[in-house]
C-alpha cells in the first residue's frame, strides 16, 4: 500500500553548500511559519554550538505541507566528521535532495553522501542552490554532477534525475538555468513527482526501525524512525530486537507517540506504516533496533557505520589545578558520559584501558572529537586530553594508514606554497583545475598529515583559501610526517606569571598567558620557533636595589596575546603533552610536569610513552 499523502526526503550536501537555509524557505513557503512571525536564519540549528560555528552537527526532523501532502524532511550534517549522522538517518528516507554549490560544485562530501544514497538507491533530485552567485557556473556544474553520478556506477534512472536551479536565500527554484524563478514551487512539484510515497502494509504487524535516539524531560527516552509496516498505537504491547543478535529481545508498552509537523512535535493516538514517528516507553531501546510488533519480533538490518580513523586518550585531569573548576571530575563521572554519548552518535567508538582513569575515544575526526570534547565541558566536565592520533590496520601483513581525498581553492599565487606543504605532509596530486583567479587542487593525504595543518595553511594563504577532506580508502604506510616544527615554552614553577617574567619569556617565543594568570611548573605557557622545549619562569619578579639606572622606569611592554581556542591547542599539541579542559579554561601541559624528571625521560627516550 502506498501512502499518497507523505514524502519522506533527506537534504544531504558537501559543508555550506546551503542544506539548512533550504530547509528554512520550504517551511516557510510550506506554511509552518505565520505571514508575520519573525523567522531566524538557520532555524534547524538550535543547538548553541551549531549556531556560533555556522554549521549542522545533528541530523534534525521537520515537516511541511504541500498540496495536502505531508512532506517530512531530515536536514543533515555537510561536514565529513558528522558523517555517521547522514548515514544513520537515510534509511528514514525513500529519496534525497543532493544540494549543490552552482559555483563549488561536487566536493568530496558531496560524493559520500550521495554514494551512500545510491546504495540505498535512493531517489535522487539535483539541487543547483546560489544561483544568485556573481560566480555562478551552473552549466558545468551539472556536467560534473552527472560525472560524479558515473563514476559512482549510478543506474540510468538515477542518472535521469530531475536538476532544480534555486536560490535558498531568496527562496526561489526553476527548472531552468535561464528562468529566474519565482519561489520553491518547481522544487516542491519535483518531490511530489519523482520521490516516490513510502509503502507499507498498515494490517500487518508492527514493524519500526529505530534510527535516532533522544531524550525528554518528561516521558524519558524517546525512539524516532519510519514505520515500515503496521500501525503503532498507544499502550501497544511491543518486543526490541537487534538484527545482528548483539542484545537479548526485551518487552516494552509505547506510551505517547509524535508526529512531525513544522517544528514541533504533535501527540497522536495512532499512526500507519510510512510515517516517521518519535515513540516514548522503551528506555532500553537505541540506534538500529527494530521495534515490533510482540506477537511477530523480526529484525530489520540496519546499514553498517562507516569505522573512527581517528583517536584520543581522555583522562581523568590530574594537574596541579585539578577540581577547581569543573562539577564532574571522576572517572565514573568521564565514563558514563562517554559510554552515553556513545550510543547516540554511531561513529563514536569509547574502549576502556588497563588504567581505570583513562579512555580511548576513536570518531571521524579532529572536529569530530572536539565538539564532544567542547560539549562536554560546557556540561561541567573536567578532564584531560592526549594528541589526536590515527588508528592503523594491517591488512595482508602490510600496515596500512587512512588516507583522505582533500580538496584545496586557493588563489594562483599560492599554489606553489601549498604544493611544498603538500608534498612535506605526503600528500599525492590527483588534480589541477583553474578556475579563473583561483585553483582548485585535489591530493589524496594521509590523514595524520593534516594534523595541525589548517591554522599553516590559513596563514600560506592570507586567510583566503577554503579546504575540505574526506576518509578516502586505507592504503600503506607512507613514512614519517613532521606535522609540527618548533616547540614549547614551559612554566619552570607553580605561581602567578607577572609582567616582568612574562617580558623576558616573550623574547623566546609567542606568549599563550597573560599577566595574573595562574600556572604551574610544567603547564605549556607559549610556542617556540625553534626546535625543543625551553623553560621559562614567567612567575619571577623584579627585585629591588639602591642602585638606580637609565632604564630602570622604562615600561615593559608585552606583546599582544590571543588565547589558543580548542581547536588551535588540539593542533598545537605535542606527542609528549597533554591538553586539560574545563568548563572554565583550556591549558596545555607536559605529561612529565617536573622539570627533572622530564630531561631525564627524555635522555632515556621515555617522554613520548
């Protein structure tokens, strides 16, 4: 049976290449909004870190109305990091809406979402979006859509997908690149007509796959999927099952059940196959069990997690400073936390040690681990972190690396800088494009090689170069990469740094603290240009005499000082160091925090275990 009046679409793209600002005009024009309310941009991105970033961290559900069809749309992450996200929630999904930059075009995001589209063999609509761009190349745009589709060995019917030219932000479509548009109406007709209505017997038994988790405040844990077939209905006696057999079945009673409608969530007694639904009642439940019906438990599979290549040791903070700052600071503490945020997010690996302090936490990437990481202590949390580092495999006795497909625009004048960076990190050249002032460079790397590269390349390119990467294949072992060169300024003793140490430290290297700041011996309190560590007492005042000389009153002027962000100190961190994070601060620290003991470790080769 088809249910006529839903569509289910997920919005899948390559990062800012305009997902939720989309989402945004088709609940306007779909009717979710009054003609008068006042409507922020971005409206799906209401988590905080999301809306200071500028980017999707979440997969999110809404709905609108077109038509007398209900519309469910899923707005997704665009960043390869939050890649687990995409691909959790396609299977809520009979079709997609493939957004791309009439300018950027195809970027190697833009080829994984749209990869694990086709295998699911999705539906798939074209969405051209900026066509409001002065720099707008929609032409080749397509021709590089249609390449991307043949090279991903799609059918010809999804080769014949339908292409729509719009303008998010001005809430246009047209079918045509010549017609300007008028507003989404062309790109709502095309969901009506190619993605097809989801199907499903609504008089047989309960069938639910569970493709995302959360919870509520007032009735618990709440289970969001699409029903595949059957009707679900409040107080139904149901059994939670796993299709690889990795948990015993357990029983369970639905309590409320929710629909999507715009924004919010709308409690309904029942609902029927083909609906996307959140149900309440099964506190055990989580990502890809499937809820059934109790008299008939059969499993739906699940599609399988693309694997971390990427891990860090958290620990519990053990600085002099320990305690001080944060609410949750104990190991029990850091391991449910981690575990918990486990389950939700499926590219999120935790493993516990030999030691019961520490934890390795394995994801998609530096960012990846460093929203948890922000997340976490904006939750209270108090811990402390290893330097990121690539998970390694062996295949036929051959040790073998993950490797990214990176995609670097940058104007001409800084392709030859970037191709001695790439060629240190080793990075291979897959491709050259002009395009007009500016070239686009495509290199396959290894992906321990772009470890603290992004605020270098930043700098080689005066701000102006855009660079984006992607899990490309394991390939093996390319050698040895210098990813940092210089070193560390380290406190030599606990205290209150004061201007007079801090000015003879400045002339060594680049300051992280400022005067009054609190530190202790061992905790990395600036950057070396050179190679090696260098203490430095940046709590040692000036002592008075009888003697009086010529620059005696001089002021000492201390250079400017910009704190290290999150990011820039995970990039900044060396093998030997550790960074300590709490809700309040983020320092850098040597593991080894005595000055003796830390040369002597060094001497005997042991500072980097």
């Amino acid at each position: 049976m088809e249910q006529k009046n839903i569509r289910n679409i997920a919005i899948i793209a390559h990062v800012d290449h305009g997902k939720t600002s989309l989402v945004n005009e088709m609940l306007k024009q779909g009717g979710v909004f009054r003609e008068n309310q006042v409507v922020q941009d971005r409206v799906m991105d209401n988590g905080a870190i999301e809306r200071e970033r500028g980017i999707t961290i979440l997969a999110k559900n809404t709905a609108c109305k077109y038509k007398d069809v209900k519309i469910n749309v899923i707005d997704t992450p665009g960043h390869a990091d939050f890649g687990g996200e995409v691909e959790r929630v396609l299977k809520m999904a009979n079709g997609v809406l493939l957004v791309v930059d009439a300018f950027e075009g195809p970027m190697p995001q833009t080829r994984f979402v749209l990869q694990k589209a086709l295998e699911l063999d999705h539906k798939v609509i074209v969405v051209v979006n900026k066509m409001d761009r002065p720099d707008a190349r929609p032409a080749e745009v397509v021709d590089e859509v249609l390449e991307l589709l043949m090279d991903l060995n799609a059918t010809e019917e999804q080769l014949d997908s339908p292409f729509i030219f719009c303008s998010a932000r001005k809430g246009v479509a047209s079918k045509s690149i010549d017609e300007p548009g008028k507003d989404l109406t062309p790109l709502f007709d095309a969901i009506l007509e190619h993605i097809p209505a989801p199907t499903g017997d609504m008089n047989a038994p309960l069938q639910m796959l569970v493709s995302a988790t959360e919870m509520n405040d007032y009735v618990g844990k709440l289970a969001i999927g699409r029903i595949e077939r059957g009707t679900v209905k409040k107080n139904q006696s149901i059994i939670i099952t796993d299709y690889y057999n990795q948990r015993p079945n357990s029983r369970a009673k639905i309590g409320e059940i929710y629909v999507f409608e715009g924004l919010n969530r709308v409690p309904v007694e029942s609902a029927i196959a083909g609906d996307i639904v959140l149900v309440s009642g099964a506190p055990e439940v989580t990502i890809g069990d499937t809820i059934c019906d109790a008299m008939l438990p059969e499993a739906l599979p699940f599609v399988k997690i693309s694997e971390p290549s990427v891990e860090m040791t958290f620990s519990v903070n053990d600085s002099p400073f320990a305690g001080k700052e944060g609410k949750f600071v104990t190991s029990r503490h850091l391991r449910e936390r981690l575990y918990r945020e486990a389950l939700k997010d499926l590219s999120l690996r935790v493993t516990d040690t030999n030691s019961t302090e520490s934890f390795l936490v394995a994801g998609r990437g530096e960012m990846h681990l460093s929203i948890l990481i922000e997340n976490m202590r904006r939750d209270g949390y108090e811990f402390q972190v290893s330097m990121p580092r690539v998970l390694y495999k062996t295949i036929d006795g051959v040790k073998c690396e993950p490797i990214d497909r990176l995609v670097i625009d940058v104007p001409e004048t800084c392709v030859g800088t970037i191709m001695g960076q790439m060629g240190n990190r080793k990075g291979e050249l897959i491709s050259m494009t002009p395009q007009g002032s500016r070239t686009r460079l495509e290199f396959y790397i290894p992906s321990r090689g772009l470890f603290g590269y992004k605020t270098e390349f930043l700098t080689a390119t005066r701000g102006e170069g855009i660079m984006s990467s992607v899990f490309y294949e394991y390939q093996p072992y390319k050698g040895d990469i210098v990813n940092r060169v210089g070193g560390s300024l380290v406190a030599f003793e606990t205290g209150e740094a004061v201007q007079y140490g801090l000015f003879n430290a400045q002339e060594r290297g680049t300051l992280f603290i400022k005067p009054q700041e609190k530190v202790y011996a061992g905790q990395v309190v600036g950057a070396n240009p050179k190679e090696g560590d260098i203490a430095v007492n940046v709590c040692k005042t000036k002592h008075l005499t009888n003697m009086r000389s010529s620059s005696s009153d001089e002021a000492l002027r201390l250079s400017p000082v910009k704190p290290l962000t999150l990011e820039e100190a995970l990039e900044f961190l060396g093998s030997d160091e550790l960074l300590e994070v709490t809700p309040k601060s983020i320092r850098i620290r040597k593991k080894i925090l005595d000055h003796s003991q830390r040369a002597r470790a060094k001497f005997r080769g042991e500072d980097k275990d």
